[in-house]
C-alpha cells in the first residue's frame, strides 16, 4: 500500500519540476524550483516564499511593481488566514453540535453550532475570495517591474534622459496635447 503512494508522490514531484534555467536578466522570470515557483532575476533566484513573500523580495528596487507585490502577499496572507479562520469554525461547530449532552441547552447547543458552520462558510468564501483577487496583483507586480526594467536602465546610463512618468496601474490614458494656436 505504501509502495503506490510513494511512486505517485516522486511522480507529483517530478512532474512539477522543469530543467530550463532563463539567461540571467534584469527582468524577472518565473522558474520552478523543486515543484514550487520562483522568481529570478539577474542570476538570482528567489523563492516563491510564504504567500508569495519572495516576490515582494524581487521587485524591491520598483516602487510602482513593489506596491502591487505587497498588495498580493497581504491578500494572500489574508486569504490563507481568513480560510484557517473558517476551518478552526467548522470544527467547533462540528464538536458542539456533535457533543452528547443530555440537558435542557439543546437549544443553546444547537444555536452555537449552527453560528461557528455560518462562520465556517464566510471565512471560507472570504478566504477564496481574497486569495483568487490576489492572484492578478502577482502578474501586474512581474509586468510592471518588467515594463520598467528599460526606464531604470536609461536613468542609470543616461541621468539627463527624460523619464515621463506612467499613469498608475487602471488609470485612463492621459488626454492628448491640444493643438498649436492658429497664427493669426
């Protein structure tokens, strides 16, 4: 019996590992490292982390990509926590309602038990909620930090060179120049 679950648990392992290594860049690539993602960058490899902590790691140097980074981690943390939250609910709930106590708080009992399964039920669906809602922040932090590797190279060769400024991430496009004046 074991047997099987140790060949299709080498199997999951190995199915989730890759041997392409990205050239080293200043733009941020997403490898598998032992079956779990990660972010690399210039060579260096950092770890997916809890909830995507090492993502935060990686764009540090980009504020705008870095915002949208924290965003993620603090959404999948919350996530995580709200879903353990719900879980912890359910099974009290479940111990309450499942408790053999011959008296006349039944339905004291009942109405316990009933309130820790609702709570189980809301922190599950806002736990899911703010994990699936995070996922997005995860790709605009890799493609901000990424659409600006370019503007940081250029503010470092060339400190003279304009840099205009981007909307923010969601913004409308800025309106464009008015014409010049007619000559009279």
């Amino acid at each position: 019996m074991t047997k099987p679950l140790a060949i299709g648990a080498v199997a999951l392992v190995l199915g989730c590992s890759t041997q392409y290594t990205p050239e080293p860049s200043p733009r941020i690539h997403v490898v598998m490292v032992g079956g779990m993602p990660a972010y690399q960058k210039n060579g260096e490899t950092h770890s997916h982390g809890f909830a995507g902590s090492g993502l935060v790691d990686a764009v540090e140097d980009d504020p705008e990509a870095l915002e949208a980074a924290e965003t993620y981690h603090g959404r999948t943390v919350g996530g995580l926590l709200a879903v353990i939250g719900g879980l912890a609910c359910g099974i009290a709930g479940v111990a309450v309602l499942a408790s053999d106590n011959s008296s006349d708080r039944d339905d004291q009992r009942t109405a316990i038990g009933s309130a820790a399964l609702v709570c189980m039920l809301g922190g599950s669906i806002a736990g899911l909620v703010l994990i699936s809602t995070a996922q997005p922040y995860q790709w605009d932090a890799i493609n901000i930090y990424n659409d600006n590797v370019e503007r940081r190279r250029r503010r470092y060769w060339y400190p003279a060179y304009p840099v205009v400024p981007r909307a923010p991430v969601g913004a409308p496009p800025p309106a464009p120049p008015a014409p010049p004046p007619a000559p009279p």
